[in-house]
C-alpha cells in the first residue's frame, strides 16, 4: 500500500499557484517579505477548457474568489513545470470590472514559472475574477465505428471524441469544449511554455534554451482525483451541444468532466442507425495502379439522416453485420477528412478482391502523317481500341466508377457497348460510371485517337 | 553576483596639476538620477535621457561615469548642462583604460548645483506589442486591447522611468534588470471588420478531393486604422495580434493569431486568422489548343497563341452567403475571350475574381482566354 501523501509532495512540479499578496503597491521593494504574507489561496471555482483539434492548445478560463484589499494588490501566479504560455494569461474582474484595474503584469527577474499582477481596487472584500490562458498537453481526436447492414445498403454510424490531458495539471468538474476548426498559429504553445523568458529577449542577446519540464504521469494523484469525483458521475450518457461558430464548430459537453493529468476520456458525440449508403468501387490507373478500391459512399446531408453537424477528421473503422445474431465481420478503416454539412463522403476502405475491372488494348493503329520539308514525319493520328470488362463477383448491388487518362490534351472519344454514364473530367481524363447488380458483369468498348506531332495544331 | 550598476561621482579639483598623479579618487556623494526618460519609438533602438543634479565646484571639476555590466553604446553617450549652459563648459571627454568608463572635465565659474542630461543608446531594453482583439458573435465590430511589453535585459535597473513611445503620451514605470513587464497601452471598438475568404490557384490544390486533409481556405480579418472605425489616433505597431470571439455563452472562444504588421493610419490591418473548411473550390482545364500558329522557312513553329478555358467550382457549405476572392495567374501575354464572372486585373500575370455564393450553394466559373505570341 502506497503511503497517502499530501498534493504539494506528490506533485511539486504541476501546479498552479494563485497568491495574493495584499501590500500597499507603496513598497515595491518589499518582495521578499511580500511572498511570506500570503493572504488567500483561492481555489477554482469554475473551470471550462476549450480544446483545439487542429493545434496543441486549450484555452482554459478559471473563475476564482480573491479576497482584496482596498488600494494596491499584488497577485500572485505561478505555472511552473505546467505547459502554460505565460503570454495568455489573462485576468478580468467579473463583479466589478470598473472598480477593479490590473496596472500591469510583471515577470520578475531570477524567477521561472512566476508572474505578478499589479492591481489597483477600489473596493475591499470578495471578488471574483475570471484568469484565461493556453496551455499544451491537451488533446482531442474524433473517431467513428460504423456498421453495416448485411446487404451494404445502409450504415450506423458512431461518432466518438476522446479527450487526453497531459498537461501537466489537473482538472476537475471543467465544463469541457472541444473546437472543431483550422486556427492560424504563429507559435507552437509547448515552445512558449518552455521560454526561460516569457517574452523572450532583445534579438542581440543569444538565447539559453530552457529545460523542457517533466512529462511523469502522476497516477496516484490522478487516481485520487477520479475517487474524489466518482459520486458525482452522472449514470446515463452525455450530450455534445454543437454549434458553428466564425469558421469553426463549438462542441459544448454537457455537464462538466474531470480529467487528471495522464489520463484520457471517450465521450459519445453521437449515434444514427440506417444511413443510406453506396458501394462504391473506383479503378484508376494513375492513382492505384491495376487494383479497383472499395469505398463507401454518402453525404453528410438530410437525405442520409445526417447533416446537423460537420464530421471532424478522425479514424473510421468499419463492421458488417453477418448474420440474424448481429456477428460482426471487420470490413476495413479509413481516416476521414473534415466533412462539412452537405459534403459527400467516400471512405476507402481498400483494394477490393471480388470486383473486377479489366481494359484490354484490342486494336492499335496509326495513320494521316505529314511531312516536313526534310521528308521526316512531323505529324499523326494513333488510333486505340480498349475493350473494358467489368465484373461484380459480390452478392450486393455495386456502383463502379473506371477513370482514364490520357497523355495529351489532343483526343477523342468514341463509346461501344454498356458504358453507363461518361464523362469528360478534364483535359485530359474521362470516367465511365457504372451500376451493376449482384454476380453480374458489363462490357464495354471505346475508340481512342490522339493526334501527335503537326496533326495537334 | 554583483550586480550591474551605472555610476556618476563627481571628482572636485582644486588644484589641478597637484591631483593629477593621484588618480581618480571619488570625493563627492553619488548623485541620484532625477528624471529618467526611456524612448522606445525606434523599433531598433532604445535611447535613455536622464537628469541628475551636479554639485560643482568652482574651476575644473571630473564627472566619472561608468556602466560596468550596462549595455552602453559608448560612442552615444552625450552630456548636456541645463542650469547654466552659457557659463559652464565641457572641456574633455576621456575613456580611463579598461574600464567601462569616461571622465568629463566640466569647467564652472562658480561653486553650485548644476543640473545636467547626460543620453546614450541602451542595448538589451526594448518594447513589444501585443494585441487582444474580441469579436462580436456575428463577427461584424471588435473590441481590441493593446498592450506594451516591456523587456529589460540591459544591465540596469530603472527604479522610475517616463516611457515614451511614439507619442508625446508617457508612462511611469520601474523595471528591474531581467524583468519583463506588460500592461494595458490603449483599447479601441467597436472597430467594423471586413472579413474575406481567398484561394489562390498558385498556392492551393487544384483538386480538393484528391488530398488527404479537407483544403483550408484562408480567412482573413481586415481592419482599417481610420478614426471612423474606432482607431486613426497613431499608426498601430507590429505585433502579435490573438483574437477571441464571443461566443453566446458569455464566454468567448479563442479563433486565431497573426502577426500584425505597422499599420499606419489610413491604412489596412490584414490578420490571416485561420481557414475555412466550409468552402470547396475545384478548379479543371477543360480545352487547351495552340491557334495561330506561326513557322519559319523550315516549316519549324516559331510562334502560337492559345486557345484556353477552364473551369472553377466554389461550393458554399455554410449557412449564410459569402463571397470568395479567387486569384488565377496567367503568364505572358494574354486576352479574355469570355468569362462569366466579373474581373479585375491585379499585375500583369493576376487577375481576381470575387465569385459571390449563395448559402449552401455552389457557383461555376468559366474563363475562356488565349495567350498571345507564346514562343
């Protein structure tokens, strides 16, 4: 059994420290004793983390109570060996905001990880203030399992986020936020968090590179927080409130979450059966070489029991169900792109055995030369014939999708056969999509003649 | 470690020749800096005025100064008398070897107290901003707070100095050797935001379904330095610029960073914020062919112009219109045959297109053009 041991000797790296020191601002010089006359250790009232996706941030906002002193008052706050850029922080009056100025912040020298606030009330007694500021170390990252239907034609689809705290801190009872979104960042966090100076120095001074602090998992603390907040988890699952916001989405958990340091969490976002999807199957030489790939094919829009929210980028591992006892067999995975409300989404799930696209070269020849003044040939048409098969050895309805390409921008096509529906893409590629129903198999044939030479002008 | 510290003794010679051999010998108290002036408005430099106040004697007096461990540009250092500037003169600057150090030999008619400026260039003190802005949750005004940093790493503790920037607008501060001290330098709002979204045909993939991440549109947030808008008081400085939003729930969301660049007034503060994955651009060549085709006596091209068109895609997933700033580059000589949206040619090679979509609708370009005389 592990001797219990008080939070300041299990963790005397990561903690934050909040100290007024309520002095007349009249004696600057007095630091030394100041930090002796502590006056309050507030705790966290409220806390809410707003966690980044897209980059190593969290933007977390505290509410604390600071009992302050008429006039002068000079605070406190320490982070060190947390992963928090001491440039974010921030402190608001909540109560009094009028009443209540912050003169300025000092980061005083021959100290790490210590910032002093300089505060001017007008008022003496309770008041609370809220403190923001980023740290590193907190991540979250979507991931879906989907299951299909027997016949492939519909899909349920799970969404998940988990959240993982390595910051360095604990938090507890956070209302939890995750943005979905691409913020611009003009610096790492971890790299401000690991400044000896939080500003860093005049450019002509060469710069010491700071320790990075210690990353140790404190799992006995961390274990003694989850106990702590153990009565108060709530039995039946929680609700992701989701609203778009500027460019980006807002994922407001319900509730509040406690993640200590170390530990991560799976938090449902959310559940809808039979989403109607295709079967997609794509040849295309130029991207995959001879295989054909296997997607799965739907929208996030209302005609797919979707559309309410975007789908964040994440891993999507997909089942089928097998038989009448809902037995599962693993279909394959695929990691998503950002999926906007109304975006179509294709999950390649890979190389695909009992689908089968085989274009055979049958005819080849050339002819129109010319000639220069020298005799020597200048231009020509070639002409090719490609006889494409296509088989659907599966049992379920498929959509498949043959590209070609071309290696000049002078051609012209002419179709043969059961060609579905053509398209000319671009310059210089065409696709033929075609729908075919179970054990079946379509042939097709297309005339290509490409001008080289004087015969392209 | 002892600690840097910048010197004045005032050395009070009586009999000149006599005293010479002994040296420099330190006889009046030290006086205090009376008024200390920081200017920080050249980006570059940093230039420190203080006044002290000099007893003198009368006849030949040397005023030592020294700034052992204090980032000092010495050839900067100038002394100026205030009090009476027409009777008291400067008769030599020497540097004692070795040392960081000068003496000045002031000659003064009679024995009084003489106030005196004595400048130089600081190294290792300098000034940063730092911009907080709050957008509105509909994002059409913000709020921004301007903050000064101020860095001391020059050697040299200012108990209470007059920080000047760019102004005439000082402020008191004491800032030790090795501190960094910030605070709040002006706030502004409501300021109207101009936000736009820009792809450019040279910098973003062609084929927005063939990448592996979802193609990010840059958004930028455009903020005009003009006294209508809440601002045109002074140029706003570089710096980083950190932007939140409201968010609704009284709370606010942060949503970006750029680095501002100086702004002066009358003109446009452009800040990248971040990019929107809720517009999709697909731009396609459809035709290309060389028209016109010119040859030499060898029957060998020599000259063409082409025949070109392609097409762009710009869908809009979001819930309200936007427009898109679309930039295409085209090289060498060119013409416009036909183009279904209007628009406007930047250089030479760059022409951009604003391509107006409705919510959640999609718009089709379609630019048919030839260029000229390509060889």
């Amino acid at each position: 059994m592990i001797a219990r041991k008080s939070l300041r000797q299990i963790r005397p790296r990561a903690l934050i420290v909040l100290i007024v020191l309520g002095l007349p601002m009249a004696f600057p010089q007095s630091t030394a004793e100041a930090k002796v006359d502590l006056v309050t250790l507030p705790e966290r009232d409220r806390v809410q983390m707003t966690i980044y996706n897209t980059a190593d941030l969290t933007l977390i906002r505290e509410v604390r109570r600071l009992t302050l002193r008429h006039g002068g008052n000079r605070l406190q706050f320490g982070w060190a060996n947390t992963l928090i850029d001491p440039t974010s922080v921030s402190l608001r009056a909540l109560k009094n905001p009028d009443k209540v100025a912050l003169l300025d912040v000092s980061f005083p020298p021959r100290t790490r990880g210590l910032a002093e606030w300089n505060i001017d009330s007008e008022i003496a007694g309770e008041e609370p203030v809220e403190i923001t500021f980023f740290t590193s170390g907190i991540s979250w990252n979507a991931f879906y399992l989907a299951t299909l239907t027997p016949d492939e034609r519909a899909m349920d689809l799970e969404g998940y986020v988990r959240v993982t705290n390595r910051s360095g801190e604990d938090y507890a009872n956070a209302q939890t936020r995750l943005l979905v979104g691409k913020i611009n960042l003009i610096d790492r966090i971890i790299d401000l968090a690991r400044r000896e100076f939080p500003y860093g120095l005049p450019a002509e001074i060469a710069v010491t590179p700071a320790a990075p602090p210690e990353a140790k998992v404190m799992l006995e603390e961390a274990e003694r927080v989850m106990r702590k907040v153990a009565k108060e988890v709530e039995k039946k699952p929680k609700e992701i409130i989701k609203e778009a916001l500027s460019e980006y989405f807002l994922y407001t958990i319900e509730g509040t979450e406690t993640i200590p340091n170390g530990w991560g969490k799976r938090l449902p976002s959310f559940k809808q059966p039979g989403i109607p999807v295709v079967s997609l199957y794509k040849y295309d030489e130029e991207r995959w070489g001879d295989r054909v790939l296997r997607f799965l094919q739907f929208k996030n829009d209302k005609d797919h029991k979707m559309g309410r929210e975007p789908l964040p980028g994440g891993l999507v591992k997909v089942f089928r169900r097998i038989d009448e006892e809902a037995h599962l067999s693993y279909e394959g995975a695929d990691t998503t792109r950002y999926i906007p409300i109304g975006e179509k989404v294709e999950l390649n799930l890979g190389a695909a055995r009992d689908v089968r696209v085989r274009p055979v070269l049958i005819e080849f020849r050339t002819d129109h030369f010319m000639f220069n003044n020298r005799g020597d040939v200048s231009g020509r048409d070639e002409y090719r014939t490609f006889r494409v098969e296509v088989s659907n050895f599966r049992s379920v309805p498929i959509k498949v999708e043959v590209w070609r390409h071309f290696d000049t921008v002078h051609w012209d096509l002419t179709n043969y056969g059961d060609y579905g529906v053509y398209e000319k893409v671009d310059l210089k590629t065409a696709k033929y999509s075609l729908e075919l129903p179970p054990n079946t198999k379509k042939v097709f044939t297309y005339g290509l003649t490409t001008r080289h030479g004087r015969r392209a002008e | 470690m002892r600690r840097a510290k910048l010197g004045l003794a005032i050395l009070g010679f009586l009999t000149l020749a006599a005293t010479n051999a002994q040296g420099r010998i330190k006889l009046v108290a030290l006086p205090e800096r009376d008024v200390t002036i920081i200017r920080l408005d050249n980006p570059h430099v940093c230039f420190v005025e203080e006044e002290r106040v000099l007893t003198l004697q009368k006849g030949v007096n040397k005023v030592d100064f020294s700034w052992k461990g204090v980032r000092i540009d010495p050839d900067s250092i100038r002394l100026r008398v205030l009090s009476h500037p027409e009777a008291v003169q400067l008769l030599s600057l020497s540097f004692p070897p070795d040392e960081a150090a000068l003496v000045w030999e002031i000659a003064s008619p009679e024995g009084w107290e003489e106030r005196v400026r004595i400048s130089y260039l600081l190294s290792g003190l300098d000034r940063l901003v730092e911009y907080r802005a709050r957008t509105e949750k509909d994002e059409k005004n913000l709020a921004l707070n301007a903050y000064m940093v101020l860095r001391n790493f020059s050697g040299e503790d200012f108990e209470r100095a007059k920080v000047f920037l760019d102004s005439e607008d000082a402020f008191e501060k004491r800032i030790q050797n090795g501190e960094t001290k910030r605070m709040l330098f002006f706030t502004a709002g409501p300021i109207p935001i101009i936000k736009t979204y820009t792809w450019d045909a040279a910098v973003k993939p062609h084929d927005p379904d063939k990448t592996l991440e979802t193609v990010g549109i840059p958004v930028h947030y455009i903020v005009e330095n003009k006294v209508n808008h809440g601002l045109g008081d002074s140029a706003l400085w570089a710096g980083k610029a950190r932007i939140f939003q409201d968010d609704g729930q009284g709370t606010s969301v942060f949503i970006g960073e750029d680095q501002a660049t100086f702004t002066p007034v009358g003109d446009r503060m452009e800040l990248y914020i971040g990019d929107t994955r809720e517009i999709k651009v697909t731009q396609r060549k459809m035709f290309e062919k060389k028209v016109n085709v010119r040859r030499n006596n060898g029957n060998a091209v020599v000259l063409y112009d082409t025949d070109e068109l392609f097409t762009v895609k710009v869908e809009n997933f979001k819930k309200e219109p936007i427009v898109l700033t679309l930039i295409e580059h085209i090289p060498g000589q060119w013409d416009v045959e036909e183009s279904n949206f209007k628009y406007e040619k930047e250089t030479a090679n760059r022409i951009k297109f604003l391509i107006p979509v409705s919510a959640n609708g999609s718009e089709m370009l379609s630019f048919h053009y030839h260029r000229r005389n390509c060889r």
